[in-house]
C-alpha cells in the first residue's frame, strides 16, 4: 500500500497529459483523511480532471487578454514572410 496514491497519481499525468498545460507545474497533497486503499484511477480521474479544466481555461482566457495590444514577439516576421498571423509559440 505504501506509495499506492503516488503511482495512481502518476500514471493519472501520464494518461491525460494532453490535458495538461505545458508552462504549469501541478503539486497535488492528498487529504490526510484518505485511505490508500480506496484510491483508484477512476476516483483520481473523477476528481482531477475538472481541476485541470478550471486551469486550462483560466490559462486561455489570460492569454487571450494578456497580451492584447502588444506586438508579437519577433515583431511581426513570420506574418510578413507567409503572409499569415504567427501563431503562439511560433
């Protein structure tokens, strides 16, 4: 049983890590109160899975207003060699 909520948790990340964002780091303190034994992969999905989706959104709506008004990084390159917008992370 010991380190049983470690493994579940990592194999969790490892499952939905398309559903996680790059630039975070998640720290993720089980309740005292909780039984190693109870802890499955369906319990930590049910659990985890909107949490992740509250910080994916929260993430999106900083960037789409974060950055507004500003210039892109490379001032504007990419656009003027493809004639398209860049993209983030371009």
């Amino acid at each position: 049983m010991r380190n049983r909520v470690k493994r579940v948790l990592r194999e969790f990340f490892r499952l939905y890590q398309c559903e996680c964002d790059p630039p975070h780091d998640y720290v993720v303190v089980p309740k005292k109160h909780l039984d190693p034994r109870q802890v499955g992969l369906d319990m930590v999905k049910d659990e985890l899975l909107p949490v992740l989706g509250r910080i994916s959104r929260q993430t999106e709506k900083a960037r789409g207003t974060g950055t507004a008004g500003r210039p892109p990084a490379d001032g504007g390159a990419a656009a003027e060699r493809t004639g398209t917008p860049p993209q983030d992370g371009a």
